[in-house]
C-alpha cells in the first residue's frame, strides 16, 4: 500500500479504536504509526494492541511502526476538606508536607522535589494553568505564594513548575516497568515525557540498548532552553503542544513548534506534531476550519508526521479523523507553494560524506526528473538523511531489517521495504528497480536514483550513487 503523501499519521488507540477491525480501518484509512499511551494502558492491554497492530501489519505486507508513550512524573497537591477550595486573587496560599486535607489557606504538596528546586520568584500553575502562584518563600517542606490568577481548586490537580528544573528522573518506577515490558513486547519507539535534559534520554538509552529508538517530548521550558543538546541524544522529537501550552504563554507555542520542527530537520531526526490537532473530531464527523489550518501549517513547516490524540482513541469518528489528516496533507503537498517552502527551507548539508551524497541525491533526482530515490538502508540512517533533504521525487527504503522499516515508518516521505540484502551491485540496482516498479513508484522506461553504502550491509557507510533504468522486465515476476 503506497502513501499518495509524504507526512506520516500517528494515531492513538484507545477505548474507540483497540480492536483489530478498527486498527486495520485505520491503517486503511492512512495512520502509518500506532500510539499506545501507558498512562491509560495496563501491559496484558498494551500486549494486546502490539499483536493486532503486527497481524495488520502481516496481512498487509507493509512495516508498521509502534510508539509506547510513557506517562512520565504526575505532580499534583494533596486533598480538601470537603473536596474542593477557593484560592482568592492576592491571598497567600501554602503548600507543605502536612497531609492534612487542606483549605484556602494552604495544601499538601506530595512531593518533596519540587521543594528542593522551586526557589522564590518561581511560577507555580494549578489545575493545567487555570490557577497561578508566585512564590514569595521557599523552604525544604513548605512553599509560601501569593495567588496571582484565583479560582476553584480541587482535590489531586495538576502542579506544573515551569522556572523550576526538578531534581528528579523523567523516568518513574512505573516507567522502568512500562519501558521493559515495552520492549519485551517488540515495540518501535518510546516517548518520553517530562524530558527537562540531556540526561534524561541517556538514561532512557541505558535500558533501551538499541531495541527502539527515543522519542523525546517536548513539553517544558527547561528542554525548549536546550534543545540543541537534546536533540544531539535522542533519536526524534515531539511538539507536545498540550503541556508546552500550559507551562508557557500559549501565544508562545506556535513559534516555538516552528523552531522545534526546523531543529529537528537540520538535525535530519524525525519531528512529530502533537496535541489538539483535530479536537472537535472527538465527537463531530467534519473539523472546523482552524483545525484544518492547524494541521495544514505543521505540514508545510515541514514536519515528518502529525499525530491524533484522543481524536483515534476515545472519539465518536477515529477512522474519519485519520481519513481527514490524510486528505489534507494530500492536498497540501500537492500545492506548488509547499514545494518552494521545502525548497527555501533546506538546510546545509553536514561535512560528512554520508549527507553530501544525499544532498546530491536529491539535487540529481530533481534535476534529472528521475522517478523515485531508491535507498539500501541497513541501519536506516541513509534513508534519514535522504529523507532530510525533503526531495520532491519519492524515496523508497529497502531494508534487510524489519525493525528499521518500522523505525522509519515515522520519517518524512520515506516508502519502505522490507527484502533481503542485495547479494552485489549488480543484484542491488536490479532489485532496487524491481522493488519500485513493484510498488507502483517507477514505471518502466523511467530511471530511479539508488543510494547506499559499500561495502553493503555497513551501517552508516553512505557512499555510493547509481542512476539506473527501469526495464521492461522489472515487472515480471
């Protein structure tokens, strides 16, 4: 099944969408990346969902990827007598380490880190930022503030601590044990949330050990301010635009999805946009317009795939809401001022042999008016860098590995191919050739470009370019 479009769908599945007539509907319909959110998923559930997504998978011959997305640290204040209390605009309010149920005067605070890293002048937001707090004090067990925006607060919401850099792992224990059984299960990719630094990755690395590749969400201010050294480590990012937009102005958040997506394609690592993308979907057929605007701008900033949140898992219409995303960025790749877009938008190649070659790649497949970019990928690396430099041919995979097929199902404009490694050169082009005739990506008479790496089979060794014609006798079997 080949993708009339070159951004990827991630769709979440959920109450709506977990069982296997509705996932293949939804692959169907065009999600090329299946998300199984842990905050709401127990193991035997998530196992459940890896089976169906692999036996759609086999029946349709076509990699598919799996993104587990870890629930990350929860921070929320303790409990009320009676349930609930009204913080009034200019009144100071406590959080402390007492678990006596609170009132409007202060509340229990279940977590001794935000302690240690909130210091006075630090923003505290309550309740996904309905209420805000200034700290005007700050101990080891109690936090003294003056409430800046007011409302009604009720038991267990939400405390997020935006100026404060908690000393703490992104990774909790229910984490360690979601990410382990994730892995058990064979799964692609792991998103990680709470993501504050660097650390936090290499961390996630250390128990992955190369079984899936790490997804980092960016949610907070902290990994905004260092998303050059993020991105260094981890393998893809996420516009977790939900939090960002609690944790920062939300007139911030667009400009700062454009500077994550752009950061993310000179790295030539995938960039995923996330959150809100089509809401009213939840229980409406048809978007609104803004919501079609929405997903229409991540796609001509270039992003490698747009993701559906509660829109695939708890809403009325999860195969529409896939439909929908795929119709739209159809439409909008086919419009010539996206192409100037990713045209303009082209970042210099890096001083190594491996994207000074995909660079030229695509600069012959355009010039030449070649069909396809035909990539021999084993690691998957020079299908990144193909698909990096955004090239208006299509780009076609072909990966001995299963596993890098299902990595790469997240990369922008990427076709991939799971076969054996070529034998030869000879047998390379030959085969390249026949896999995209195959496919319907090349017709005969046409000539494809074919990059790889020789000696074949060499991870990262990037180094070779061949122009081929597709013959007759592609298409017989």
């Amino acid at each position: 099944m080949r993708r009339l479009r070159r951004t990827k769908i991630v769709a979440t599945l959920g109450p709506a969408s977990g069982n296997p007539g509705t996932i293949a509907r939804l692959f169907e319909a065009g999600a090329d990346v299946f998300r199984i959110n842990m905050s709401h998923s127990s193991h035997d559930r998530m196992r459940e969902l890896v089976a169906a997504i692999r036996a759609v998978e086999k029946d349709c011959n076509r990699p598919i990827g799996i993104l587990v997305d870890l629930q990350g640290p929860k921070l929320r204040v303790g409990t009320f007598t009676g349930g609930s209390a009204m913080l009034d605009k200019g009144a100071t309010f406590v959080l402390d380490a007492d678990t006596a149920p609170g009132d409007a005067t202060r509340v229990n605070l279940p977590h001794p880190e935000i302690f240690a890293g909130v210091q006075a002048g630090h923003t505290l937001l309550l309740d996904d930022g309905k209420i805000r707090l200034t700290t005007i004090e700050a101990g080891k067990d109690r936090i003294v503030t003056r409430v800046e925006v007011g409302g009604k607060l009720s038991d267990r919401k939400g405390v997020s601590v935006p100026d404060s850099i908690i000393p703490f792992s992104a990774l909790t224990p229910k984490d360690r044990s979601d990410l382990d059984a994730a892995l058990d299960a064979g799964i692609d990719w792991v998103g990680l949330s709470f993501v504050q630094r660097p650390d936090d990755i290499a961390e996630a690395k250390k128990i992955t050990r190369g079984r899936a590749a790490v997804m980092a969400k960016i949610e907070k201010p902290q990994a905004v301010h260092r998303l050059d050294e993020i991105i260094d480590i981890a393998d893809a990012l996420m516009v977790a635009r939900g939090d960002l937009g609690v944790e920062m102005p939300l007139e911030k958040v667009p400009g700062i999805q454009k500077q994550i997506t752009r950061t993310a394609r000179r790295a030539g690592k995938p960039v995923v946009v996330a959150t809100q993308m089509l809401e009213s979907m939840i229980s409406s057929p048809v978007p609104t317009r803004a919501e079609v605007s929405d997903v229409a701008t991540a796609i001509f900033d270039g992003a490698d795939a747009v993701m559906l949140s509660a829109e695939s898992a708890a809403g009325q219409f999860p195969v529409e809401a896939v439909a929908t995303m795929n119709r739209i960025a159809e439409e909008v790749e086919s419009e010539d001022t996206y192409h100037t877009i990713m045209n303009a938008q082209h970042a210099e190649p890096e001083a190594t042999g491996a994207d000074a070659i995909a660079a030229a790649t695509r600069q012959i497949a355009e010039t030449l008016d070649l069909s396809a970019i035909v990539c021999w990928t084993s690691s998957g690396s020079t299908g990144l860098r193909v698909s990096r430099e955004r090239p208006q041919v299509p780009i076609v995979a072909i990966s001995p590995n299963l596993a890098t097929g299902r990595k790469l199902s997240v990369a922008w404009g990427i076709h991939c191919v799971v076969a054996e490694d070529a034998r030869d050169q000879d047998d390379m082009v030959e085969r390249a050739c026949r896999l995209a005739f195959k496919d319907g990506i090349a017709k005969a008479g046409r000539r494809v470009i074919i990059v790889a790496g020789v000696p074949l089979g060499t991870p990262g060794a990037t180094n070779m370019i061949r122009i081929a014609f597709v013959g007759a006798e592609a298409g017989d079997d």
